[in-house]
C-alpha cells in the first residue's frame, strides 16, 4: 500500500496547549507543520507559504477564524 504523501498544514491556534499538541499530532504523522497564534497571522503565513491545508479556530483574537478564512479564500 502506499504510503500518503507529505503535507504542509498550516494551524491557527491562539490556545498554546491545543496549537502544540495538534502540531506534535500532525507532525508525528510525517506532516510539515506551520502555526500561527491568530487569524491575522494566519493569513500573512498562508500567504507566503505554500499550504495544502489550513485548520483554523474559530475564535481567537485580532482575527477570528472565519474572517481568516474569507481571506484566505480570497
């Protein structure tokens, strides 16, 4: 079987425990991992790295995730 090919993940968390245990967790899993504390570094990160894909919390400070994600989308 094949194995899955490597992915970049970008994680935006402003919770330090939850951002680095879902990091540890994705990059346990052969997963290249960037991370962001806040929607607004989120997306500047995404738009200066290729990303495969984005988990966003929903709230979280200076910009929330659903804003971020209408950036992103964007």
């Amino acid at each position: 079987m094949e194995e899955p090919s490597e992915l970049t993940i970008l994680v935006a968390e402003d919770d330090l425990l939850s951002r680095q245990l879902l990091q540890s967790y994705l990059e346990d899993q052969g997963h290249r991992v960037v991370v962001a504390e806040n929607g607004r570094e989120a997306v500047e990160t995404f738009s200066r790295t290729p990303t495969d894909l984005v988990i966003l919390d929903v709230k979280m400070p200076v910009m929330d995730g659903m804003e971020a994600c209408r950036h992103i989308k964007g």
